[in-house]
C-alpha cells in the first residue's frame, strides 16, 4: 500500500503487507484501514506505520466502512465488525452469505452489503440483527448507495435496483439487458444516479 502526495505526485510512504491488496482503503481520524490477502489491517496515515492488524484465513477483497467506532468488512464467510482502536472483538454478522467484492455502506445505523449469492442484506450495526433482505438473480459485487431511505446497487443479473430501506420493497427496477453492472457502485447527485457496466457504458438515470 503506497501514500502518494496530492499535489506533488511524491510517495510519502509504503507499508508492505505479506499479501496483495485488493480493498479501496478508508481513511478516518488519521488512519487508514483496508483489507488484503490475509486480514485487515490499520495504518497510521501520515507515517504508514501499522496501528493494528487483524489476521485471519480469509481474503477481504471487500473495502472496509468505518462508522462508530467500528470497522466492517465483507469476507467469504459473510460481513465482519472489528473495533477501530485496536482491531480486537472480531465479529460474524450472520445472514447474508459469502461477500465476495461487495462493500459495506453504514446507514442509520445499519450496516448494507451485497453477496455472492445474489441477495443483498442489511443488519444492524450494534446487535447484528437483520433488518433487509433483498433477492437478486445473481451476484451482487458493488457497495450500495443509500440517498434519502431508498438503497441503489446493481447486480450481475444486469438490473440497477431501488429499494426502500425501511420496507425492503422493490421502488423500480432499470435493466440493462446483457449489461452487467457489478462491480461498479453507484453514485447519486442531484436527483441523478451514475453507474458504469461491463459493456463499457456509463449510465445516467434520474431518481
């Protein structure tokens, strides 16, 4: 993992990690979290010394959200939870299924990510409870968005969902046909939602 500056393009640093990083990392108070080949791990940003690492036997291609104190993470064994300040209390949010790429999003208290087995769940952050389930065709690789009580994600079914939080009733549905949209992640702004797909289209849909 490398820290480059802004402006200069200077590396400022690099922590080296016995495995490969796949995981976007999060940065929060000065430190920076991600996953890799072997576990989590958090770094201090402005030296890339290690703060804390959390090793397992899984690979966390996921990339960690970071809310409350407490940092999750999908694996292949379903979402994680660890404590920010130390990595202890290594957690198993049951409920969802293996998550392969899908990264959790942290909203009003609970904790979004899609699985490999199609199905895209929701538990509260603090007791684990499911709170959502939504079903797809297919695997859902990207971190939801969750704008105003309504949650966006894609799916490899080709279809680009809308889901009311509270209710987890389907709002409307855009399909894409043969154009599948994971692993990109929405993005809302403005009333309008942008994702891209594997059929190398970017797509603008107004919400």
């Amino acid at each position: 993992m490398h820290a480059v500056d802004a402006a200069t393009g200077e590396k400022r640093w690099t922590a080296l990690t016995p495995s490969y990083v796949d995981s976007t990392p999060a940065l929060v108070d000065g430190v920076v979290y991600v996953g890799s080949g072997d576990g989590l791990r958090a770094v201090d940003a402005a030296t890339g010394t290690e703060r804390w690492s959390a090793l397992t036997d899984h690979t966390f291609s996921s990339s960690p959200a970071v809310a409350k104190g407490r940092v999750y993470i999908g694996g292949i064994d379903g979402l994680y939870a660890v404590n920010a300040s130390d990595g202890m209390g290594y957690e198993d949010f049951p409920g969802g299924g293996p998550v392969g790429s899908s990264s959790p999003t942290v909203a009003d208290g609970v904790v979004h990510v899609g699985g490999d087995k199609g199905d895209l769940y929701g538990v509260d952050a603090v007791t684990a409870k499911q709170r959502l389930k939504f079903p797809t065709a297919d695997s859902v690789d990207s971190r939801p968005a969750v704008v105003d009580g309504v949650l966006y994600f894609g799916s490899d079914d080709g279809n680009l969902y809308a889901v009311d939080v509270k209710t987890s009733e389907q709002k409307w549905r855009f399909s894409a046909g043969d154009s599948f949209f994971t692993p990109s992640s929405p993005v809302v702004s403005d009333g309008v939602l942008y994702i891209g797909s594997y059929a190398g289209k970017v797509y603008a849909i107004a919400v």
